[in-house]
C-alpha cells in the first residue's frame, strides 16, 4: 500500500459542476468564476475577490496594484514557500528576508521590526502550513507605519485568528488553490482586497491591461485569469469547506495522539487561532535525522516532503547572512501525509513508522 503525501479529495458533485462547465458555450470566462469569486468573497468577508492561474499570479497581482517600483524595499520570511521573494525579485524589488519565529514557523512581529527601514514599502505575511502568527499585531503596526501588507494564505484556508477568516488580513491577501491545498481547482488562486483603487488595478492587470475596448491596452498587463472548466471544479469544492476543516483538524489531533511527541517538536498555534493544518510538519530534536527517516518513509511506501528551502540556502537570492531559524526548519523539518483520503488506521500506521526510527 502506497501513501502519499497529498491527493485531492473530490467526489461526484466536483465532476458535476465540472460537466456543467464543460457542456456550457463557456470555457474560458464563464459563469462558474463569478460564483467562485462571489462565494469566497463572503466566506472570507472581502469586498473584492479575484480568480487568478495560480497562487503566484495572485502575489503577482498584489505587488502590481499596490504600484511597488523598481529597488522598493519588500521584507519577506526567509522560511516558507518563496514565490512571494520570486516575483519581487522578477520585478527588480529590493528583497529584504527576515528571519521566522522558530516555534510557530512564520514572521513574528519582532522579527519585523528587525528588519523595517524608512524604504521599507510592503512585508509579505507567509501563513506557512496553514499557522496564523501574531497577524493582528503585525496588521495593526504595519497600518501606523503606512507600510503595506500582503497576506500570503496560501496555505491556509479555513484557518482563523480571533475568529477572522485566513485571508481577511492586510491590504490584499491571496490564496492558492493547486491539487495540493485544502480546497482545490487543479491550478489556480485568488486575489482579495477591500481596497477599490486596488481592486480596479488587479482587474486590469488579470486581463492583459485591457477593460472595456478590446485589444486597447491601457498598462502592460498579463494574463493572470482562471478558466471556467477549474473554477467550477473550485465552486464545488466551496460546499465541502466545512467537512475539509473538520476532518483536517481530527487528523491533525490525531497524529499528535500517536506520536512520541517527546522526541520530535511539532508546530506551535496561538490559543486565539483556528487552524486548519495544511500537512503535519515535525521537526528532530537531533539533527541530520530528517533525511535518514525521509528515506525511511519512502521504503515504508509512505511520501513526505522535506522543508522548504530557506533562502539563505538558495544560490538565486546570493545572501552571505545565515538565517537561524529559517535555515535549522529548511535542514530539519520533514512533513507527513494530511488529507482527505487517509483514514485513521493510516495515520495511526505512519505514526509507528515514526516512533520506531526514532525511539
């Protein structure tokens, strides 16, 4: 028996409202993108909501309305998925990386305040395997400081933080909704903003720079939209938003009912949060344990995936500075399988697995 680390949870009514799109005279734009946009627009409690490609389309979008210029200063989590740090870079932005807070996995506000400097112009949020850190306060003293903040929830829909829905924070927020993620449209994302000056310029962008007159640019836009074959299948999805948390949270208690949590750290969530766990991430007390015990798993036929690379390890970014906390999760974090289609039997036998290696 083969688990792997991530697979989609769909059904019938997925496939359902997939045909409907399908059998429609709408493949590209369609009606099934304005329900997916509308839908999650209330969900979150946004006033605009975007259907984008993908996640990094989403941040691309984000950094193109709040009007960043080349050498704007961006700060950025050195530890999490780094397509926010890709984009600013493609976009001659000033990268600055600040170190995660080691516990929680994400920017903490002192880590913030390390690294503002009167360029500072946007700190990017990382919301990494699903965990809300600090964002109310990091929100509160990014709004009197006038810097802007992008939300980037990727991986964390359905959490909350004092009953504020992921994606609800800062002046845009995005999510991502690849075969991975807790709801899915195969590839694609969102844009959301309260902001109606941003909302117009995300729109305009999404859509080669073109609004009302066809083939009349007005700025050098892209084409950032989603079809409405996967919007569809998103729209379908949003019915089970409930049934996904729920069941995400159980696994997640779960794992941390079978594992000897005495040897390995696990992931810190604040008691004001919610969280809707993305995947089950679990650093070693010891080091250079991670890849013994991936190769571990892999016999055993279970998948994982290690850390993400912190990007004082990544040639492309050329930082002399070692980031503490980022580069020791990146080294040491080793993620196990979390979704829908896992019973508890298999989290059960995947936790023993662990056990045995390491006791």
């Amino acid at each position: 028996m083969f688990i792997p680390w991530s697979k989609p949870y769909l059904d019938i009514k997925d496939k359902l409202f997939l045909n409907k799109a399908f059998d429609s005279s709408w493949i590209s734009g369609g009606i099934y993108i304005l329900k997916l946009q509308e839908r999650l627009r209330k969900i979150v409690n946004r006033k605009y909501a975007f259907a984008t490609s993908n996640g990094t389309s989403a941040i691309h979008l984000a950094l193109l309305a709040l009007n960043l210029k080349s050498n704007d200063e961006i700060i950025v989590p050195a530890f999490g998925y780094l397509a926010a740090a890709n984009i600013s870079k493609l976009m001659g932005l000033k990268l600055v990386f600040a170190d995660v807070d080691s516990k929680s996995y994400c920017l903490n506000l002192d880590k913030i305040k390390e690294k503002i400097s009167k360029k500072t112009k946007a700190v990017v949020i990382i919301n990494t395997y699903g965990n809300l850190h600090e964002i109310d306060k990091i929100e509160k003293f990014l709004m009197k400081k006038k810097i802007f903040m992008i939300e980037d929830a990727a991986e964390s829909f359905g959490s909350k933080f004092q009953k504020r829905q992921s994606g609800s924070f800062g002046d845009i927020s995005t999510f991502s909704f690849h075969a991975t993620k807790n709801i899915t449209t195969g590839e694609g994302g969102m844009v959301l903003t309260n902001n109606k000056t941003f909302a117009k310029k995300i729109d305009l962008y999404r859509s080669h720079g073109v609004k009302k007159i066809r083939y009349k640019h007005l700025v050098h836009g892209h084409n950032f939209r989603l079809s409405n074959l996967l919007a569809a299948i998103g729209y379908a999805q949003s019915f089970k938003i409930n049934k996904i948390n729920k069941r995400k949270v159980e696994m997640h208690n779960l794992y941390l009912k079978y594992l000897n949590v005495k040897k390995i750290k696990t992931q810190i969530f604040e008691k004001n949060s919610y969280v809707v766990p993305w995947t089950f991430p679990i650093t070693f007390k010891k080091k250079l344990l991670r890849d013994k015990i991936y190769n571990y798993l892999k016999k055993k036929n279970i998948e994982t995936r290690k850390g993400f690379f912190s990007a004082d390890r990544l040639q492309i970014f050329k930082l002399k500075k070692n980031f503490k906390n980022s580069n020791f999760l990146s080294k040491n974090i080793i993620c196990l399988p979390l979704h829908l289609n896992l019973k508890n039997k298999d989290i059960k036998f995947i936790s023993e697995e662990v056990n045995k290696f390491i006791n």
